[in-house]
C-alpha cells in the first residue's frame, strides 16, 4: 500500500483517479470542500505547504489545471496566462517542488488532455498547455532522482462529464471514469515512466 | 515578391532562415544592433509598434526565443518562466498580435527545436516550450483568418553553431544553415499550414 496524494479529488477527473487507487492510501486535496488538505497549484507556497503537512508520501496524482476557452482571436494575454500558470506550470511547479519531498521510487501522475491531438475550436490554449505537459513528462523522466517515476493521463473526454462538454465536441466519444482511472493506476502502480498514457475511445 | 519581417535577423538562425528568402523583401527586427526595427517579442507593445511601423507584410519569420538551460532539479521558477515568456508566450503573442495585421493570404513561421524530440541534459524549458510551440502551430493553424498560414520549424543544431553547443549534443548530426534556409522557403512560398518542419540529419 502507497500513500498518494490526490489533487483535484472532489472533481469529476478526481473520481474517476480514485477509482484506480483503490488499493492505496489516498490523502485528498484540492483547492475547496471536504479535502484532507487544501492547495491552489497556481501558488508555490500553497504546493509547498501541501508536501510538509502530509509529510511522508509515495505518489502524487493530479487531476486540476484551469483552462480558459475562447476563439485564438478573441483570447487575450491574461486568459493565456491564467491557462499558463494553472495547467502548464502548476503542474510543474507540483514536480519541481515535490522532486524533494517524494519517497524513494515515487511517482508523479500529472494530466493533460485529448485536444492536443484532436484539436476543437475553443481550446487554444488548453491545447498548447497539454502540449507542453506532454513533453515535460516524456523528457523530464530522463531527470528524475532516486527512482522516482513520472507520467501523464491524457484522456478523452468523461461519460460523466458529456452532458457538459458533449455539445462543443462533435464526433468525440466519452470513456467512463473507471476506464480513466486505469490509466492513473497503470501509472502509479506500475514500473513505466515519461510516458503519455492516452484514454481515448 | 512578399514582404517578409524576419525576426532575429543577425543570429545564426536568422542568418539561416535569410537564405530561404532570397527572392522577397526582408525587414529586418531583432532586440539589438543594425536591424530595420528593434524588437523585443517578450514585451506586447514592442510587437504592436513593430507591426505598426513595418505597414503592409506577407509573412513574419521568427528565429528567436530564449531559453534558460540547467538541470531540472536546479531549475528556478524564475528560469522556468523566463523561458516560458520568451519561446513560448513570445511567440504565441507574435501571432496574436500579428494577426491584426498580416496581408491576406501571410504566413507565420515560428521556431521550437528538436530537443523536444531528442531529449538531453540541460534543456527540459527549451525542450517543453518547443513542444508548446509545436502543439500551438498545429492546433491554431485550423483558427487563423483570411487564409492565413501558420507552420514551425523544427531544427536541429546549425553547423554554424556546432562550435558552441557540440559538447552539449553527443551524437547529434548538426545541419548547415542552408537546409534550415529551405524549410523557411517552404514554410513562405508552399500552401502548407499547421505544420512542423523538422530539419535534422
């Protein structure tokens, strides 16, 4: 049994995590409601924070990063780096710091998402960030001390989260949560590392 | 003939990409030194002032973006987003901005590098905004107005630099500046779009 920290866990990416992990100690977290711990990836010192108060853990799994939506002419400076901060280096920010505080053989799970490879109107830089996201893992892996793993999800869009995304996605079809959570358990429980693991149907 | 800014037009990659645009009107931008117009891509106002007093052009050519190299585990934040305003934001802004005023039918060419593909020590902000850049080119080549063109050039190291960065890059290939050149060309004068030109031996 791990101990993993889960961000996001009261969201529906977060539940469907949750499904993979059932075989582990999960300590939740995420930026409001009932959570074992709150934390805001946007804020270092909240990351920070976060790692002391759980103290020993082996595995973080995340499942937040804020996207701003609109048409590439239409979507100014700050809604760029509103998705910048949060998706991209919030997720970066949750390895470069937490590269200190993981166990021996840990494992960082981040999330990017299907609209890098299957690109909508709309989702510019959600795209551009999961780009990013993707890469950073395939490359970083190479760096990671003291056997340490690092993965991506890249799932498709939730059955559970259709009736609100469905509408912008023509031509997409959902994958359970429960199908999402392998791909995180794959992740933490498994030897593989600077792999995107995509959930698509 | 276009009219054609190339940005960053006295470095080796500037220098490379003038080799593919022989047959056009260049002006010439970059942050110093005897160029048409001075540049500084991190900054909005300067792009704006630069498109403003440049008037009518077909096609802008960006060889820069700066990136901060160091081990991952040694990486800043203040490193990571120095990189990240440069390569990344400041070339998403180029086109941003630029589509306000690019000629029907112009092109955007930006830059990125094959270290997103070929990982190596060092280059994990260099490596994660090529793929940033990439993923942007291909996903926001299907948004652009008025049969605008968006692809990226993808090189590997220029012989011309081989000198400064061989010992970084073991068994890398570089590839001379001319064949860079060509990848611009057919990036300028092709009908391609949302494409990333990789250039490597």
């Amino acid at each position: 049994m791990k101990t993993v920290i889960l961000i996001g866990a009261l969201g529906k990416m977060g539940k469907a995590a949750l499904t993979g992990l059932a075989k582990h100690k999960v300590i939740t977290a995420g930026r409001s409601g009932d959570v074992d711990h709150i934390v805001d990836i946007t804020n270092v010192d909240s990351i920070k924070a976060l790692y002391e108060k759980v103290g020993h853990f082996d595995a973080v799994v995340n499942t937040v990063g804020y996207c701003e939506y609109a048409p590439f002419t239409e979507m100014s400076e700050a809604q760029w780096m509103t998705t910048v901060m949060s998706k991209m280096m919030g997720q970066i920010n949750l390895v470069r710091i937490g590269q200190d505080y993981i166990a021996d053989n840990g494992s960082f799970t981040l999330i990017s998402g299907i609209l890098n490879v299957k690109p909508i109107p709309y989702a510019i830089a959600d795209a551009t960030t999961s780009g990013a996201i993707d890469t950073f893992v395939k490359c970083v892996a190479y760096e990671m001390p003291r056997n340490i793993r690092i993965n991506v999800v890249n799932p498709t869009v939730l059955t559970e989260a259709w009736d609100v995304y469905g509408d912008m996605m023509p031509g997409f079809e959902p994958v359970p949560g429960r199908l999402v959570g392998k791909a995180f358990e794959r992740s933490v429980d498994g030897f593989i590392t600077g792999q995107v693991l995509f959930v698509d149907a």
